[in-house]
C-alpha cells in the first residue's frame, strides 16, 4: 500500500481502538534510531497515535504476553505546552513550548505475523504498532542550550531485576537529537491538515532495539545527565 492508503488504514483502525481504549491523548514517532529502521527495513519515521488507557503507571504488572507480537522498547515522552510548538524549526525553539520530559517504556505490538514483510507503510497502517506505555519519572523542560544539550547527551540504559544492562544509548540516537523526532511530527502533521496542541504527549521513540518481554521479568530505563536529575521508569512483567 502507499502512504495514502495507510494513512486511511489508520484512521480506520484507531476509530475502532478508541471504542476500547478512550480519547487521543498525543502522538508516537516510531522509527526514530537507524537501530529501529534497520529492524523492520524502513529509511524514514512514521506516526501513530496514542490513547488514554494505552498509558499505564510507573511500575505497571503486565502480562508478558500482552498483544500478538509484544515488544518493549527503553523511550521518553515530551509533553506539549502549547500551541506554538508547530511553528518550531529547531530543537530550541521545540525546548520552548514544552512543559515536561517523561521517562517512558513503550509496550508495542507488532501485530502482523513474522513472515509478512514489513515497511513503513505497514506500519503506519497499523498505528505505529501503539498498544501500551508506562509513564515514570518527570522533569520539567528548560528553554535553554545547556538543556538541549543535556538531551542530546544523556546516557539512557535499560536494565533487568539483577542489574544486567539490556540496552544502552545517547540521547543523540534518535535523529540526532531527542527533539528532532518533534520537528519531524510537525512536518508529518502539517502535510495532512493537523497539528499539535496543549497537553499533547509525543513518544519519541526507541533509543535502542525492541526486545520481546519475558514473563517474571521486571526492565528499569535510566536516563543520566539531565540539569535536574537522573529519571527512571520500571514495567513489570508477568506470566
């Protein structure tokens, strides 16, 4: 299918989920490190959209098998201040109209079967694969270069019960920087009529390869270097 298509895939699809799941609350950008792309032969970044009951609390129990194809992924979640965002043009100026950053551990499902090709298009069509999150620890953002700068330099590591490291990354490998996913939703949004509002909340993205999760596991994400402090979010999971 194209884009188009896809895009009409979407709509359809989260029409459906909301029924079940409640109002649009923000947006994913899925797709956002060369890890991520590689694994599903894609070269760009797609979107989905998020729900209210897809966010669960810090420290959330969820069964390991909580969708067709379950994955989790060590993320982060910026929050929305207002509407200025979309007339942003660098990661500054996106700084600007935020109010918080949000440790995040994306639950995705993949949904189709292994043996189906993927691609971006596919992907789009299946809302970016959306299925849960768990929202930790928060800072408020600062409009300032040192806490650009701190984004694009913060150590990010997931890690199990034992405190066996299972991933690790710079806030730099999402685009470059933690923020440009943002200027590129803008983008993405704007070519269909649509824009970011007050509250919304955007996943970034993973800063490392999804991993399937294991029942009686327990993932912490750590996120280092920021002004005000380091941040954590653990997920639970069950048999």
């Amino acid at each position: 299918m194209d884009l188009a298509q896809a895009r009409h895939a979407q709509k359809d699809f989260v029409s459906l989920l909301t029924r079940k799941l409640g109002r649009r609350v923000g947006f994913k950008v899925g797709l956002t490190s060369k890890a991520v792309q590689e694994s599903v032969g894609a070269t760009a970044p797609v979107r989905g959209v998020l729900l209210r009951d897809m966010m669960l609390k810090d420290g959330a129990k969820v069964p390991a098998q909580f969708g067709a194809r379950p994955i989790w992924e060590p993320d982060l979640i910026v929050v929305v201040n207002d509407a200025g965002i979309n007339k942003a043009t660098t990661p500054l100026q996106v700084a600007g109209h935020l109010s918080e950053v949000v440790a995040f551990i994306e639950l995705p499902d993949r949904i189709v079967a292994e043996t189906e090709k993927v691609d971006g298009n596919l992907i789009t069509a299946i809302n970016a694969g959306a299925r849960l999150g768990v929202l930790g620890e928060r800072a408020k953002v600062e409009a300032t270069p040192e806490f650009v700068a701190a984004l694009q330099n913060m150590a990010v590591t997931a890690s199990d019960q034992n405190g066996a490291v299972l991933a690790s990354a710079k806030g730099d490998a999402l685009l470059g920087h933690p923020l440009n996913p943002v200027l590129w939703l803008i983008k993405d949004l704007a070519a269909t009529g649509e824009s970011l509002r007050a509250g919304d909340l955007i996943s970034l993205g993973s800063f490392a390869r999804p991993q399937p999760p294991q029942g009686g596991k327990a993932i912490t994400v750590h996120y280092e270097g920021l002004p005000a402090g380091a941040l954590k979010v653990s997920v639970n999971f069950t048999q």
